[in-house]
C-alpha cells in the first residue's frame, strides 16, 4: 500500500488494528443493546461482557503509539477479563430460560495467557543475553575500579569529589535535580509586558541573576510585543517543555560551538585530555590540550570529535523505546568529554568546571562515588554532568535554557572503551530495548 500512500492519504497500518478493534468493542455493545430489545437477554448479556475484554484489546494496541500501560499487562488483563466473563456468562445463562448460546470456556483468554507468557520469556531472555554480552567487560571495568580505590590519594580524592558533589547539590541554598529525577528541556519563560519579575512556574536549578529578568527592547519580538508579552532571557518555564525535536537539535548545534570553548578552559586549568582518531583508524587516541594547544587545526578536529552531536536514529530510539516520545527528555544532544589521566586532575578539571560564571549546573551523576552501584552501567564509570550555557552569547543565540552533557572520565575507563567493546554494548542495549 505504500505507492499509493504518496498519491493519496491512506491512513497507517496501526490505525486498521486500532479501529478494528474499536468498531468490535462498538459493534458488541451495539448488539448488546438491540439483543436486549428484542427480549433475548441471553445473548445481550454474551455480547454485552464480551465488549469488556475487546476494550483492553484496543487499549493495547492504542498504548503502541500513545502513552500507556505495557501491552503485556493489557494482554493479562484481556486474558482475565475474558475468563471473568466466561463465568459470570455460564452463571447468568443457567438461570433463565431461552436459547443458551456460551456452553464452553473461552480460548480467547487461554491464547491470550499463553502470548503474554511467550512476551515475558523472550523479555527475560533479552535482558540475560544483554548481561552475558556485557558479562566480561563489567569485570574488566570493576578490575580498574578495584585497583584504582586502593590508593590512597585516589581514595582521597575521590572523598573530595563526593564532597564538592554534594556541596553543588545544595549551593545558593537551591537543590539540584537528583541524579535519579527526571530532567527536561523547557522554553524560555513568557510574561505580559512590564509585569511581574516574580516567575510562579519556574522550578530552575539555579535562579537567573537580577540583570538577567531585565529584557532589552531589541530583543523583544514583534509579535509578542503586539500581544503584550515578553521573553525573559535566562529563566526557564517549567510548565512549558521543549515538543520540537528540530528545535531541539538547532539549539544543540549552537550549544555544541559555545560548549567546546568552555571545554578548552577547563582542559587547560586541569591537564586534561581529548580523544582524537586518525583517518582509517577504528580506535582512538588521546592529546595533552597542552601537547597540542600550539596546533590550531589538530585542536578543532579533536574538539569537533568529542564533541559530536547525538545522531538522529539513537535519539529516536531513545524517544521510542524509554522516553514515550517525550522530546523534551532528550538531554544529551549536545556532549563532550573531558579525559584524565589521574582522579587529581580529574578533580582539578571538575572544579574548574563548577566555578566557571558562564554555565548552570542542572544535574550531577557521580558514577565515582564508592556507593554508586555499577552494575547499571555494567561496571563503567564517569561523571555526567547536565549544564546549561547562560553567558551573554548564549542568550543572544537563543540557547541559555538548553541543556547539555559534559562527562569526565578517567583514561583507565577510557582505554577500555574501544570500538569492538562498544559494539557489544549496542548490541545489549538493543536486545534490551533501551
């Protein structure tokens, strides 16, 4: 049907399922009702409790594209509701008079039990063969973790890691996202013109300095001036989220530029390192920033590689498979990475990070904390962060509320993470629909 699909509007295969199973729950109701009219109460009754389980049916194949429970739970449920119905049937049937139509039990609800436990034992089967792949590089990694704590500068410094964390988390008196809470993009706050500064929905991790709610007349959009409103620059609305997925990757493509200038300082205030490949090679190397600071074109290309957009096809995985098409949860469009070659410089490289006036911290996951449990990451640790850029340019350009990924990594994890060992992570994390 797809040739015809361009000439003329056909409607998507899902909808057939999803209206057929709509016009069975319709149609059983409506013979429900014309049965009992007629006075045959009997086989109103059939029809009537057979529309129940149909509905969970339909609810199943609706919850595909929008927002619902699991197919296997509505599965179970059709399965139980079709068993329910079976007996409440025989029982109403035996006591009145008329032709008995529903003698024997439904094998609707036996193949409706039986699918839902293929669906959970492939699931499961999945999930083991995601861990087997995943089995000897999570004991590599915890091998690295585990000779890494045994130092006790590395202990040290990774007590004064957890502290500054922590310290973050609670600075200026305003909490930060957990590093289990949900994160999402917003778009900038929208007030009436030469009203309040006061912004009830905004719930930002860091509140917008008093020059900030302060909005230039050459800024002002015409068409919101003519409706009596105004943006204010650097204060997010909580309420209203990102729904655009190419907004999302325009304001990641101008972040991209600005994050790779902060990321030149805060390499150079720590030693730090970036990963760098050579033409025709399937692994990758790592520079100095000061090794290579006095070549401008090796610089940009090591930049331009770490600091590479997240491509279209995994963000749309990510939107199907964990994010229920939910745009504004995608975080990490714009990343970059910073190595080191030592948890002191890798500290040096955060603080410099968490001190530096042109960004906002939004969320920190700390996967060096001793009590992080890394059998999530099958062993591999670093430390996320989620920031946002609120320097002038960044506000001029429209993208002081996009939120951006910065991860700091050890060069021990680094190393490990060679192609053919992030291949197999690919392949878990798709036998694991994630």
């Amino acid at each position: 049907l797809l040739p015809y699909r361009e000439h003329i509007w056909f409607p998507a295969p899902y909808l057939f399922i999803v209206w057929g199973f709509f016009l069975a729950v319709l149609s059983s109701a409506l013979h429900a009702v014309l049965t009992l009219i007629d006075g045959a109460p009997t086989i109103a009754a059939e029809s009537g409790t057979n529309a129940i389980p149909l509905t969970f049916l339909f609810m199943a194949t609706l919850s595909q594209t929008y927002r619902g429970p699991p197919v296997v739970v509505l599965l179970i449920m059709y399965g139980v509701g079709e068993w329910i119905r079976w007996i409440f049937v025989l029982r109403y049937t035996d006591g009145l008079s008329g032709p008995v139509v529903f003698k024997a039990p439904t094998f609707n609800g036996m193949v409706s039990f039986a699918f839902s436990a293929i669906m959970i034992a492939v699931r499961m089967v999945a999930l083991i063969r995601a861990r087997i792949m995943l089995w000897q590089d999570q004991k590599t990694y915890n091998t690295v973790w585990k000779d890494l704590v045994k130092s006790d500068n590395n202990f040290k410094a990774l007590e004064q890691l957890h502290e500054l964390v922590e310290e973050l988390h609670y600075r200026d008196g305003v909490i930060l996202k957990d590093s289990s809470s949900i994160l999402r993009q917003c778009v900038r706050f929208v007030r009436p013109s030469g009203g309040s500064l006061a912004e009830p929905n905004s719930t930002s991790s860091a509140a917008a300095p008093p020059h900030q709610w302060e909005v230039e007349d050459d800024t002002k959009h015409p068409l919101l001036s003519d409706l009596g409103l105004e943006m204010v620059p650097g204060v997010k609305d909580s309420v209203s989220r990102v729904t655009s997925f190419n907004q999302l990757y325009c304001q990641a493509a101008i972040a991209t530029h600005l994050l790779k200038v902060r990321l030149l300082d805060w390499a150079a205030a720590s030693n730090g390192m970036f990963p760098e490949r050579a033409m025709g090679q399937s692994e990758a190397s790592y520079a100095y920033l000061s090794d290579i600071k006095r070549d401008p074109i090796r610089v940009s290309e090591c930049l331009n590689y770490t600091c590479r957009m997240k491509k279209h096809e995994r963000c749309m995985e990510k939107l199907l498979r964990s994010y229920k098409n939910d745009v504004s949860r995608l975080l990490d469009i714009a990343r970059c990475c910073i190595v080191f070659d030592s948890l002191q410089h890798l500290l040096l490289g955060f603080k410099a990070m968490a001190s530096d006036p042109e960004i906002v911290i939004e969320r920190i996951k700390n996967r060096l904390s001793t009590g992080y449990n890394a059998s999530e990451t099958a062993g591999y640790r670093n430390v996320s962060v989620n920031l946002r850029l609120v320097g002038t340019q960044a506000q001029a350009l429209g993208c002081e509320l996009h939120v951006c990924e910065v991860q700091f990594l050890l060069l021990d994890f680094a190393q490990l993470k060679t192609f053919s060992c992030h291949q197999r992570y690919v392949k878990a994390r798709n036998s694991k629909g994630s």
